[in-house]
C-alpha cells in the first residue's frame, strides 16, 4: 500500500486553549475527515511526520496514540501506521462535534429543513445554563437536520442575545436564519462574526421515546426510540455559550465513548 503524496495543507493549525497533541490529533483528524488522508492509507513514518509538523516524536506519539484510541487509524507493528479502513464513527462522545461534521464524517450529505430563528425571553432553566436571569433575551434556533435528505436530529440551540454583536451592531435574528441555510454550522458564525470560540461541552445524554411534536418533525412514529442530547458548550474561561436540546433517531447513530481506568468490581 503506498504512502499518499504529503499535501502542502500538512501544516500545524493552532486551536486555542488545546495542548500540542490535541493540535497535532485535530490536525490530522481534519485530514482523514476531509478525505485528505483516505482510509488504508499509510502515514510518513515518525521522524518525517515529526519533522512536517515540526513537533517532537514524543508529541507525535501522543497524538497517535489519541487517533487510535479514537479508531482514526491502525498502528501496525514492523509495518506503520495506517488511516483506519473504517475510521469513523457516527457521533464519537469524545469530540465535540457539530451535527453537520458529524454528518459529513459519515459522508453523507448535511441538510437543514424547517430551520426557524427569532428572540425569546430565557426560560429558568435556559437561564440556569447559561448564567442568565429568567426572562434575559436568548436567540433561539430550531431546526432538523437531514442525513442523504433522512430526517436525523431534532435540535433547539440557545444562545444569549448579549453576544450577537459584531462590533456595535446588534445582528438580527433573520441574519443568523440565513448564515445558517446556507453553512448550517452555528459553531462557524460563532468563529466569523462573533469571535467566540467553543473550548469544551458537558453533555447528558439518555434514551426517550417520541413525543407527538417531536415524532412529526422527525417522521417517525409516536413512541418510537429516541436518544435525547441535553449539552452546554463552554469558553475557554468556563463561560457558557450555546444550551442545546437535541433529539436523535436512535436508528440513525451510534454513539461510542473512550473510558479509562477499572470499574472497581
């Protein structure tokens, strides 16, 4: 199997408030999401990688040693290591990913139907999440996102009123309707207008079946299976940014999680 041609884009792009192996891993994950990297394919062996992304090896080691975790690639011993054949999964719980990466990661094609965006006062428990009073503005964004055109996720996504200025300029909600129909990623509008960026995001995540409002906007039966996402995304300074409330088509995903450690039984 032959080494891919090293691209010119293998360069180090810097997150904020990320380690120099979560850096190196996420730089090397976009590869392999972005079809850069394509499955089977082996990597430059460690001293060249090393030396293209101008970190140690034991850097290196520790950002593979991630990506296999992760099962983005297969180290084979006396041999090297190689992008996994089928290295990603639906919704891995370790990444904070948006629904619409998550959706190409699979390499279907992301969609948004029934997208609506308008002002609303914060409810208790909105506020309570986010650090507001009850009856602060919020932006709220409801929509279903869509998998090959399949009805996928349901999601409501909250997000204080108080960040949606660039500069001095109070951006409408209509604005954020139209950003999000064409790109679909709030994470994105949050980068290029707001100069926000999400650092971490605690999630609760349990089974629910569906509701009558929610079986509707997802095309599914009432009562059918559902797993229910509930996640408050952070600054780097701990501060919240977005509440989300998401609803999934149990058939649809598979949720994995990397856990460490003994369960002490």
């Amino acid at each position: 199997m032959a080494t891919p041609k090293t691209p010119d884009s293998l360069v180090l792009q810097v997150q904020p408030g990320a380690t120099l192996p979560e850096r190196v891993a996420e730089q090397l994950r976009s590869m392999i999401l972005q079809g850069t990297l394509q499955p089977g394919a082996r990597l430059p062996t460690e001293p060249e990688l090393s030396r293209l992304l101008n970190v140690s090896r034991s850097t290196l080691r520790s950002a593979l040693d991630r990506l296999e975790r992760e099962g983005f690639v297969a180290r084979r011993r006396g041999v090297g290591t190689f992008v996994a054949d089928e290295p990603l999964v639906v919704n891995n719980l370790n990444l904070n990913w948006g629904v619409t990466q998550v959706i190409r990661s699979i390499g279907a094609q992301p969609g948004t139907v029934e997208l609506s965006v308008r002002s609303e006062p914060a409810s208790h428990r909105t506020a309570r999440h986010l650090g507001l009073q009850a009856g602060d503005p919020i932006v709220l964004i409801e929509r279903v996102r869509t998998a090959d055109g399949r009805r996928v996720v349901l999601s409501w996504d909250m997000f204080p009123e108080k960040f949606m200025h660039e500069g001095a300029r109070l951006i409408p909600p209509e604005e954020l309707q139209k950003f999000l129909q064409a790109s679909q990623s709030m994470y994105a509008f949050m980068r290029e207008h707001l100069s926000l960026e999400t650092h971490h995001a605690i999630a609760w995540l349990r089974p629910v079946t569906a509701e009558r409002l929610v079986a509707e906007k997802l095309h599914v039966p009432i009562d059918s299976g559902l797993l229910y996402l509930e996640q408050v995304d952070y600054d780097a300074d701990g501060n919240p940014l977005i509440l989300a409330d998401e609803y999934h088509v149990a058939g649809a995903f598979t949720f994995t999680v990397y856990r460490t450690g003994q369960s002490g039984q």
